[in-house]
C-alpha cells in the first residue's frame, strides 16, 4: 500500500513538474514574441508618401525637406531610456553651423526605435532631432533627461555635436502620453526653460494624465504652443462628462480648456484633424508641426504661412477645424 502510494505521489509529482515546465516554455515564447514585436517600425520607411492634402503648406512640410539625414546612437546607463537616439543634417559634421533642436517624446508603449523615419523626415528639414526607447515617458523625466544629454555633447569636444547646438532655438514634441510628457518637460523640470516651443498631439487629458500620474499644469506654460487632436471617437469619446467618465485620449472639451487656461501674451494655437483616429494623428499632423517647429525655430516666414496670421492656411484647410489662435 505505501509503495503504491510513493508511486502515486512520484507520478503527480512528474505530472506537476511538466505542466511547470509548459507554463515557463509559454510564458518564455510569449516574452520573446512580446519583445520581437516591440522592436518592430510603425512606419515605413516613406510613410509621408501616403499623406495627401489639397493645401500646398500642409502638403509641402509633411514630405522630406532638403537636408540629407545621419543618425547616432547613444547607450544610456538609465534602463528606462535604453537608447538616445539623434537625427540630424549630414552636412553638421562639416560645417561650423549651428542647428535648432527638437526633442521628442514618445507615446504610450513606444519607443524612438519603432518610428525612426518620422524623425528622420524632420531631421532633413534642418534641425537636430532627438529621442528615446522610454515606453513610459508621462512623467516628462526622460525627455528632460534628454535634453540635458544633447546639451552635454554640444559642450564635450569629442562629440560629432559639439558646439553644433542652437541652444536658443529648442522645442519639444509628444503624441498622446508624449504629450503630457513634452508639457511636463516644458514647465516641470530645472531645464524647461530652455524650450521655445512646443507641439502635442492628442496629449492625454488633464484628468486622465493626473489619474495616469502624468499630470501637467497648463498654466505654467509660458512658451508658443501648438495643440492638436483627432475627431475620431478614440480622442473624443463623446461622453458628457469626461471628468466622471473617460472622454477619450483628448476631447475637445480638454483642448478648449487647456487653450483658455493659457495666457494670451502667450502664442497658441488649438485644432483638431477631421476625421483622425488617435492612432493617426501623427502622420495627419506632419505637416503643419514642421511648419510650427520651422516658424518658431528657424524664423521661416514661409512656414509661418501655414499658422500665423487671418490667412493662415490651417483657416480654410478641410483636414481641420476647431480652430482657434490668437496670433
């Protein structure tokens, strides 16, 4: 009876330990899988091709500019940041120029390696272009992080961007959860004044960016700001009251309120792309965030075109609407 029972126990004993196994063999698949995924691009190599617009400014700074791009990669000791990733014009190796900046943050679950062409399309339009691999960057500390590592390699004289920084001409940009981030790092942080303009499209909601632990107070920025959104029920869910209920990633309601909550001796812009899922809204607003960025940045009138002034082409562009600027 009791060498029965050992058998018994033996043989559970065996049952028990292959069913762990399979466990750990699914799990281990499924990490290599999840982590094989996250290494994938969203965006073709040409995704700008696929943009179209009847509005030359909108179709003109959504394509390549006239820079030929390099890139850098630089190890980062903190795990979050993984990599700094830096765009540029190839001719800053050769040239004693300086060259404005943008930092970019990334959305939820995203990171710079996943969409390398969308830097490398505004790169070519003259300005040094950086990120990173944070796949969780509301906070807004690895965009700051960020900003301070470019600005350490303008400064070490064995780095390709040493004193090729136009410190006076940054701007940061986010999308969704980068969108908090990049109003976080732009009024949060010892180096926020070092921003000049900003860009967000569909940056989380007040409510949802506190409740995400990403939560931004708009009136502390004092810098020109460029805020976007999609129409599509992923960005504005509808709800009646989207501070009991979730509105989506960045309601109407919200774009209206951060709008007003700003100053108006400050430059801004609010708008939505008609029709725009979230999930859109980086390639439907390409064209004028280059625009904003060129304008701001480098001084271009002609960019300006697009956003500044009672003709501003945004004003009669039907990929838009909600519009509201007071410049």
């Amino acid at each position: 009876m009791k060498r029965g029972m050992l058998k018994m126990v033996k043989w559970i004993g065996i049952v028990i330990l292959v069913i762990v196994l399979l466990i750990l063999l699914v799990v281990g698949v499924l990490l290599v899988k999840n982590y094989r995924e996250s290494q994938k691009p969203l965006l073709p190599q040409d995704y700008y091709t696929q943009f179209q617009s009847g509005a030359p400014l909108e179709k003109q700074y959504a394509g390549l500019g006239g820079y030929q791009v390099a890139n850098t990669v630089i190890s980062s000791e903190d795990k979050a940041i993984g990599h700094l990733r830096v765009w540029y014009p190839a001719e800053l190796e050769s040239k004693a120029e300086k060259y404005p900046l943008v930092i970019v943050a990334n959305g939820s679950n995203t990171a710079a390696l996943n969409y390398e062409p969308f830097f490398a399309r505004l790169a070519s339009w003259g300005f040094i272009v950086a990120g990173n691999d944070d796949r969780q960057s509301g906070t807004g500390a690895s965009t700051a992080e960020a900003l301070d590592s470019i600005l350490d390699l303008d400064q070490n004289s064995d780095s390709v961007f040493y004193g090729k920084v136009d410190e006076e001409n940054i701007g940061v940009a986010g999308y969704s959860q980068g969108g908090a981030a990049a109003l976080r790092a732009a009024t949060e942080f010892d180096n926020s004044g070092k921003y000049k303009a900003i860009f967000t499209g569909s940056a989380s909601y007040p409510s949802l960016a506190k409740n995400m632990g990403w939560e931004y107070d708009i009136t502390k920025v004092r810098i020109p700001y460029f805020m976007t959104a999609g129409t599509g029920t992923s960005d504005d869910s509808g709800a009646a009251d989207i501070e009991q209920e979730f509105g989506g990633v960045a309601p109407l309601e919200s774009l209206i309120a951060n709008y007003n909550g700003m100053g108006e001796d400050v430059f801004k812009i609010r708008a939505r792309v008609s029709g725009a899922e979230h999930w859109e809204m980086q390639m439907r607003t390409d064209g004028y965030m280059t625009a904003w960025m060129l304008y701001q940045l480098k001084g271009d009138q002609e960019a300006g075109k697009a956003l500044v002034g009672e003709d501003a082409e945004i004003l009669s562009n039907a990929n838009w609407q909600d519009i509201e600027k007071n410049r």
